[in-house]
C-alpha cells in the first residue's frame, strides 16, 4: 500500500543529498575540513537508507560549538491519513526516549548540591515501593533479575544502574527502576507519587526550569503535558515501524516524564545542551565532574555507566554516550561525545533503526554501526564504515 510513496520519498533524499547540501543542513562551523563533513553525510544517508530509516536529523558539536547539522527524509508522509510529506530539518521534534536519563541524572545532582534531595536517601523508603519491589522481582522481566526488596536501594543505585543483586555492587541497566525517579521527586516535594502521571508533573517543571531554560533550549518539551510549547508537539516527528515491507505509524509516546523517558527535542537543541553542559552553564564544576565519573565494581573495575551516561575507552579514546529506543512508538537516538577532542555526535530518528542491541551489563557503542562511521570520520582517520 505504501510502496510507491516510500519509493518516491527516498529518491528524493537521494538527489537532495548527492552533491549538495541536504534538506536543512548548516555548512560546517570549525576547522575540520568541508571535505569530512561532506563524506560523513554520505556515509550517514547511505546507511539511514540502507536501514529504511524514514527520516534522520544529525548534528556534530565541535569545539564546544555547533559545527554542522542535517536533515535527510520524512518527518512524516502519507500513510492514508492525509497528512503531507514533511521533510526532516535540524528543527524537527523527535521523542529522544532513553537520551532523558541525561537531563534527569543532571537535574537529581543539581537537587543534591542544593541539598534538596541526599543521593544516599533510599528510594525504596518511598510509598508503595514494596510493591512495585515485588511485583518487578516476580515478573520474570529481566530488570527483575535478582532484585532483593528486603534491602535498602538508594538514589545513587537507581542513577548508577546499580540495583540487581547486592544494591551498589554491580552495573545491569535498569530503566524500569529509573520510571520510579518522578514519583520520588513527587514524594520530595510533598506531593502524592501518583502526581507523576499528572499532567506536566513536578520533576518536567525543575528540568524546564534547571536545564532547558539556562540552556536556550526553545524547541524541547520537557513533556508532552508542557501547555506552553503545544507548538513543538504538533511539529513533533511521526514515529514508524515496518510491517511487511511497508512503513507504519507506531502509537504516540507516553505523555508524562517518568525518569527514563519524556523529554521531546530537536538536534539544534540537544547541540545547545551540549555546549551548555561543557562551558559550565548548567551547574557547578563539581557537579559537572561527578556526572560523567562513573563508581567502580566490586570486583575494582569502573562501572561503565554515571548519572544517565555510558563512559568507555575505545581504541584509546574516552567516549561518554547514551542511546535512546523506544520500538513502541517508533523513534531512536544516539547521544556520543568524545570530550579530548571536544566532539559530540546527536543523531535522532523515526525509527527504532539506531538501536544496536547494547549489553545491558557493559558499554559497546563501537557495536553502533553510525558510531562507527562518525568515530571512522572525525577520530581515527578511517575513509568511512569499518568492515
């Protein structure tokens, strides 16, 4: 049903991006070399195409400076709902899932320095906690894998992935643990935990007011409830999947911010986060050190996860990361920053395609075959994707 109009809207993303700027794109800013832009860019739509990724917006953060940023594909085309084609710019919305945690591991140490909430404060001293406690450990989902709920479990476990097993002794991701972040924020603040699921609820206002506002980020919902910004919310990207070889339209996200998900933004904005986070804007310098350094293990190695980041060495290269899939709904992230090169990668997209099916016990972002392209182009010399 919809083949002919997918044929003819990756032709179009074909010719707009062969020997010119591609839709929305902003010429390089830094001084790496046009010719490196221009390569990664074909790199980049070759591969979205080759991953029937309806629609993808790229931007690369240089020197604590917006040095480029692209958009190729369909924000939204017609599906026999009417809507027209609308193609992807570096202003287009996308749901960033998992790319949150970024903003909320930021927002609970900037409420600790403050000294508003205490890291050590046991979230599962919280209202109804046994309860999501035990009905997590008996679920049979992975997240509930060794899960005690007769010991304490702290917010620096919560923020660290740290709660399997013995809590605050070994990194299992666990973004249903970070689903109860909200509703702590709610009990902090004298409110009753189900104000979470309220509409534009208590810990999307603190991140409106801590992180987007300071940060300039004007086309960023801190969630879907944010009456003032109804206007990015119908600008907002249409999430797909792939259903017999034909392209449709996945439901819309959740509308609340729980912890692990919420948070709406442009790659413009997530550049300007960036640079916000680097120069300081957001919050103090130690602050600014504790999100990015990770705890170690039992066993004396680090953890390779701090406060909403993935951190790993790579081929000598520190690299600090998050991914963010959502298959429900339709959308993919990935946030990856090289800081001794003062590089960052913000990659958004309409499709669950940018997920690689990261370890839930480590950090492999190498595995990402558009991290790969990015790290081939602008890090270690490469000539485009390793084989």
């Amino acid at each position: 049903m919809y083949r002919l109009q997918l044929l003819a809207v990756l032709t179009t993303a074909l010719i707009t991006v062969s020997t010119t700027q591609a839709v929305g794109q902003s010429p390089p800013n830094s001084a790496t070399p046009d010719s490196t832009f221009q390569a990664f860019a074909t790199d980049l739509d070759s591969l979205r195409q080759g991953n029937r990724i309806p629609g993808l917006a790229a931007a690369v953060v240089k020197d604590r400076k917006i040095a480029w940023m692209s958009g190729y594909g369909s924000a939204h085309f017609d599906t026999d709902d009417g809507a027209p084609d609308v193609s992807v710019t570096p202003d287009t919305p996308f749901w960033i899932a998992s790319l949150t945690k970024t903003f909320v591991g930021l927002l609970f140490l900037q409420l600790d320095a403050d000294g508003i909430v205490d890291l050590e404060n046991r979230i599962s001293d919280m209202p109804k906690w046994r309860d999501f406690c035990t009905w997590l450990a008996q679920s049979g989902i992975v997240f509930g894998r060794d899960l005690r709920c007769d010991v304490p479990i702290t917010l620096r476990n919560v923020l660290h992935h740290r709660v399997n097993g013995t809590p605050g002794t070994r990194f299992l991701y666990n973004p249903i643990m970070d689903s109860r972040l909200s509703r702590y924020v709610e009990h902090v603040y004298g409110h009753p935990i189900s104000a979470a699921e309220g509409r534009h609820n208590t810990m999307a206002q603190l991140v409106q007011k801590r992180i987007l506002e300071p940060a300039g980020m004007t086309r960023t919902m801190a969630s879907l409830w944010q009456r003032e910004k109804a206007d990015v919310f119908f600008d907002m990207a249409q999430g797909y999947g792939l259903q017999d070889g034909d392209y449709v339209q996945r439901r819309q996200p959740e509308r609340h911010l729980a912890g692990g998900a919420g948070i709406v933004s442009t790659v413009r904005d997530l550049a300007r986060y960036d640079v916000a986070l680097d120069t300081g804007t957001l919050a103090s310098d130690s602050v600014m050190n504790t999100l990015f350094d990770p705890p170690n293990q039992s066993d004396g190695t680090e953890s390779p996860y701090a406060f909403g980041w993935y951190v790993q060495d790579y081929r000598g290269k520190r690299l600090v990361w998050h991914g963010g899939w959502d298959e429900e709904a339709g959308f993919s992230a990935l946030y990856l920053k090289v800081p001794d090169r003062k590089l960052t990668l913000i990659l958004l997209a309409n499709s669950e395609v940018l997920h690689w099916g990261n370890p839930l016990d480590r950090a492999a972002v190498e595995q990402s075959p558009f991290a790969q392209i990015f790290l081939n182009r602008f890090v270690f010399g490469g000539k485009g994707p390793q084989k």
